[in-house]
C-alpha cells in the first residue's frame, strides 16, 4: 500500500455511549423520545464527552434524562452495535438498582416522558424500543454476571484532560 493510500484511509470511528439499566421493584425505569416522529423507548443513555470518565457520563446522562442523582453501581456488557452502514456504536451499558421507584423528571428537552415497566411491557414495545440492545441488556441484567467498576481504568484522564473522575 502506497504511503498516500494510508494517508488518506479514513479510520473508524464509533460513537462511544453509555447507558444505565435502572431497576426497582422488578421494573426498570425508561426514557421515552420522539426520534424523526417516531416514539421510541430506551434506558438513560448518551455519548461520552470530552474530559470525562465512563461513569461520570452514565452519571451525567441519568440526570439529563431522568432528573436522578444517581451514579452506576456495575458494568453490565460492553456492546458493538451498527444502526446502519455508516453508523455504528461502542456501548457501555452500566447498571443500578434502587429499593424502590421514584419519581423522574427529565431535563433534557429530547425526553418527553419516564416510565417504570416491567421486562414484559419493554418487550412488548417491540419496534418501539430505540434499537435491540434495550431489551438484550435488561435480559443480561436479569441473568447476570454483573462487573464491578474497578475493571475500568481512568488513571490517565487526568493527565490527558485535566479532569478527576
């Protein structure tokens, strides 16, 4: 391969998301969004921003779209996930649960509601569900294993960002 050839080869690139499987009293709580004037349902979820760690984005993101001071309490998976040819998806899904539901109020203008349903409401929103991972993970999170957050490493952020995790 000619040296201009790799120059000019676009590397890939996918989105880094998170997300939080929150779960009391065997419901989990859900976001809803209108998505091009379609409903559509997903856990608190998000895109990693500059500066910050895996777990102060889950953070971040469960108060944007459900107004909770939460923070994750375990990795659930890791997911690769490609919504078309040229969109594609690095998903940390993080898990919490509660003793009891509470009350949700979104501050992202995006999320037009919250909702605590059970795994069976979830699976019957079928298309409705904003891609196949949100049931898969609340399946996963149901089986188990479940992993403790020690497995991720943000030493370097500091020295890269200037920002403590």
């Amino acid at each position: 391969m000619s040296n201009i050839a790799v120059r000019d080869k676009v590397r890939y690139r996918p989105n880094v998301t998170v997300a939080c499987v929150i779960e009391a009293e065997n419901k989990f709580l859900m976001v809803e969004e209108w998505i091009n004037g379609e409903q559509k349902f997903n856990q608190p979820a998000g895109h990693l921003e500059a500066g910050e760690s895996l777990t102060m984005a889950c953070a971040r993101e469960i108060i944007e779209e459900t107004g909770l001071a939460l923070q994750p309490q375990q990795l659930l998976r890791i997911d690769q996930y490609n919504a078309n040819a040229e969109l594609a998806f690095l998903r940390f899904t993080f898990c919490c649960q509660l003793p009891a539901c509470r009350s949700a109020a979104p501050q992202d203008a995006d999320i037009t509601a919250t909702h605590w349903l059970s795994f069976d409401e979830i699976c019957a929103l079928g298309s409705k569900l904003r891609s196949p991972l949100v049931a898969e993970v609340i399946r996963s999170y149901r089986q188990g294993p479940r992993y403790d957050l020690e497995l991720l490493n943000w030493q370097f952020l500091a020295l890269a960002g200037g920002v403590k995790p």
